[in-house]
C-alpha cells in the first residue's frame, strides 16, 4: 500500500527497500538509490550516515508500517488458531504473488534475502538488525503457538522449538523461490507443511474421522 508522501527522507527509504528486495544490498550503489529516488545526492548523506543507515530505517519502518499491523491482524487472539495458520499462509503466497507481479521475479522474504548476504563489519551491523526484525515477528508467532498449546488446540509442548521449526521452513521455502524464481514449492508446500509442523493435519484427519 503507497504510504503518503513524507518528502525525501521517505523517497529513498521506499527506494532502498525496493531496489534491495528485487536486486540485492551488494549490487545497489547509493548512486543507484538517488536516481531511482530522483534525489540529489548529498540529500540522501543530510538524512543518512550510509548506506547501512539506509538499510536498517527500511526494516524498522517496514516493521512499524506493515509487519506489526500484519501480524496483529492475523494472530488476533479472537481467530481460531487453526484458521490463524490457513490466514497466514494465504497471505504470504498473496504478497509473493503481488510482487512477482509488479517487480517481474519471485522475491522471496526481504529480511531473508538481506541478511544472506551479510558479511564484514557493516554486515555485522546489518546482520544484527535482521535477527531483531525477525525476532519481534517470531514473538507473535510463540504467542499464537503458546495459546494454541494452552487451550489444547495442538499437541506441541515447546513453542520455542514450534516457532524455529516454522520460521526454518517458511524462510526455506522463500528463499528457494527467490533463488529458483519460481512459486510451485510456496503454492504447493507452504500451508501443509506449516499444518503438518504444527500438528494441524494430524487433528483435522481426526476430526474428519469422527464426524
């Protein structure tokens, strides 16, 4: 969704997060982010030190603006969690699916992508940002899980070890894409691999059964 025009600062942080998302960190100049951005070049030094200072107001602005409200949609505490899981699979084909459209290629996860490529001290700085991002969106998933184990709705006993195996798989899953250009393993695996990890499968065949 276009955000409303905060003037120049804004322009090249929706630049940067599109340019490194279809392309990668290494392979985008600053020179590259003030043109695409119609932006001079000694603005883009007046709101940011570097390129990694760039980097990283992308992912917190991209977590404050999308993610947070994202997952507070899908994980509200009012949603079945099985239906939780069905919603949250279907939106991450959704987004894949938009932006294959608008950018020409698969994407993959941005988080994902941008901290594959990390190395040296600023990759470090970049690095740490990433595990923080994706640290605050494995929180909603651990409460979801937590209370999906509470109230009997999966059989899971450790909601660490759910959410590490979830965010391994989903991460895999995108990534792949991204570097196959390709949705056939997300549109083909993604939701009953998420079911089958959670033990949801398991308890709709039971269901089904019963019935």
């Amino acid at each position: 969704m276009p955000r409303p025009d905060k003037g120049t600062r804004q322009k090249l942080v929706d630049t940067a997060a599109d340019l490194i998302w279809i392309s990668s960190y290494g392979s985008v100049s600053v020179d590259d982010i003030c043109r695409a951005a119609n932006v001079k070049k000694g603005s883009f030094y007046h709101y940011f030190p570097s390129k990694a200072d760039l980097a990283i107001a992308a992912m917190e602005e991209h977590f404050a603006e999308d993610l947070e409200p994202y997952f507070q949609q899908v994980f509200a505490a009012n949603v079945p969690f099985a239906q939780q899981i069905e919603n949250f699979a279907d939106s991450i084909l959704e987004e894949q699916r938009t932006a294959q459209e608008k950018y020409g290629r698969v994407c993959g996860c941005p988080l994902a992508a941008l901290g594959s490529e990390m190395i040296g001290e600023e990759g470090q700085i970049i690095s740490a940002k990433v595990q923080e991002m994706f640290g605050k969106c494995q929180d909603y998933l651990k409460a979801a899980i937590s209370s999906a184990i509470a109230a009997n709705a999966i059989e899971a006993k450790d909601a660490d070890e759910k959410v590490r195996e979830l965010h391994d798989f989903i991460t895999g899953l995108m990534m792949m894409g991204r570097i196959n250009n390709t949705l056939d393993g997300l549109e083909h695996d993604l939701k009953p691999g998420m079911q089958r990890i959670l033990g949801l499968a398991v308890k709709q065949q039971i269901l089904k059964k019963s019935l």
